[in-house]
C-alpha cells in the first residue's frame, strides 16, 4: 500500500513538473499587419525608400530583427540558409540586395512597432524580387514572413508632387550652438504622397538631389504618416547641438561647422519624385 502511494505521489509531481516546464515555454514570435511599400502597395521605386512597418509580439523578448531582400533570380540556397543564422551579416556581390539586422530599440523587449525605411538606389536592377522578414526571440525561437516585391521605374507623368515653402532661412543665414534650424510649408499630390524627406546637407558632399538621405544628411523632418494623403502640412525644426536627428528611428548628429542647405524631397505613390530648391544656411560650432 505504501509502495502504490509513492508511486502516486512520483507520478503526480512529475505531472505537474510536466505542466510547470509547459507553462514556462514562450511561444514563438508573431509578426503582424506588416506593411511593405507605400499603402502596403508591395511596390518600391527606383531612387526613392522603401516603407517597411509590422507589429511583432515576442513574449521571450527579441533578440533581432533581419530583413533580408533579393532579386527573385537570386533565390537559391545562399539565401535560404539565412533562416539558420539570425544573427551574421553577409556581403553578396549582387547590383542591389538587402541584409540587415536590427537591434537599437527594438531588442530585449517583448512588443514593438517595426518601422524602417530602406533606400533603393536609383540604378538598381527592377523586377520582381522576394522579401524575408526574421524575427528570432532570446531564447532562439524564430519567425519568418516572406512577401513578393516588385522594384519599378518612377512613372514619367505630369503629376508630380507640389512643393510650397512658406518660411526659411535667409540665404546663408548663421546657426550657432542652441540656434533652432527651421523650414515650414507645405506638399500636394494628385495621385497620393508617399513620404517627405527634409535634410540639412554639406554643400562639402556634393550630392545630387536624388542621393540625399537621411544616411548623409541631417534630417530634420522623416514621415510617411499621413491622415490626409493627398496634401500636408510641415513644420521642421532642429537646434544646433541636438544630440539627434529628427529621421523615423534617429540618428546621432556629429555637428561640424561648414556651408549648408535645406532640401524638401517628396516621393509620390507612382514613384515620381519632386525636389525643392536648396536654401543655403551656414553652421558655426567652433
């Protein structure tokens, strides 16, 4: 009788042991609502950015999130091994591919709102291409979501988007440490904004209109939010010494003295980008 009560109680509590090591086990990461291109279009354009944004739940917290993006005759088993590692970076010598892990603000917590921008290069190769989206947790679970994406030419058609500037520095203007940069204004299209991008860039870098970014640019304004998409209203503000920058996930500012100028870059849904004039300001920080 004793010998069957030990064998009761040997059961029961591996039972709950059992349950116990169940109930710690965190299920593997959900990506939802991901949005991928300008209305979730699935479409990006040469020369312009990539909206990329998806909720994701990782109740063992996240450890990285890998965006990987290549031309669809590139499929192959290099990149299906990506899967097996969540964590290296690699370097393919192809025109145009992406593979990119993020951690910053969206590591070691359990929910967040993923939301990049990735530029395209206005010489990169259009077509159909795949898109892979890696979420893997602290305790090496990992998720995967995969979605087609088609890189395309901006359409050549008169609708470009309108850009109107209601106030700006004074031509050559000086900002010293403290002193608040600011450009105010307003975009319009016909057929949809897709975002606005307004930087300050170093007459130093020589950069065509077209290769400004929020990479080698100081950005004082970086929104693809809009609640009315066909205008918006813009008011940029930043204060020499900021220690960050105003992009969707900012940047660290390293201030130098130099010449200057503001540029207003607006992507339209169908890709057609419009530029502002340059409005030359000069920083002073010595």
């Amino acid at each position: 009788m004793k010998l069957k009560n030990i064998y009761l109680i040997l059961v029961l509590a591996l039972s709950i042991a059992a349950t116990s090591c169940t109930e710690d086990e965190s299920e593997a990461p959900i990506i939802s609502d991901l949005e991928l291109g300008a209305q979730n279009s699935h479409i990006g354009h040469l020369g312009s950015d990539l909206h990329i944004e998806a909720g994701i739940l990782a109740e063992g917290k996240i450890k990285n999130i890998r965006i990987s993006i290549h031309h669809e005759e590139e499929e192959g088993e290099e990149h299906k091994a990506i899967a097996q590692s969540a964590t290296d970076d690699h370097d393919h010598e192809h025109e145009w591919e992406v593979d990119s892990t993020y951690t910053g603000v969206y590591a070691n917590i359990i929910n967040t709102s993923f939301h990049e921008h990735i530029e395209i290069p206005a010489d990169a190769e259009e077509g159909e291409y795949h898109f892979h989206m890696y979420v893997t947790d602290l305790e090496g679970q990992q998720t995967i979501v995969e979605e087609e994406l088609e890189i395309k030419v901006p359409n050549a058609d008169e609708n470009f988007p309108s850009i109107t500037i209601t106030d700006a520095p004074s031509e050559d203007q000086i900002f010293t440490i403290g002193q608040e940069i600011s450009i105010t204004g307003s975009v319009a299209d016909v057929q949809g904004l897709a975002g606005i991008f307004i930087g300050i860039v170093s007459e130093s870098a020589a950069l065509e209109d077209s290769e400004v970014t929020s990479s080698n640019a100081i950005t004082l304004l970086h929104t693809h939010d809009f609640q009315e998409p066909y205008e918006y209203n813009f008011n940029a503000s930043l204060s020499v010494g900021d220690a960050n920058d105003n992009n969707i996930t900012p940047n660290a500012i390293n201030w130098e003295s130099g010449n200057y100028y503001i540029l207003v870059k607006v992507p339209g849904v169908d890709g057609e980008l419009s530029f502002s004039e340059h409005y030359p300001i000069v920083i002073s920080v010595d």
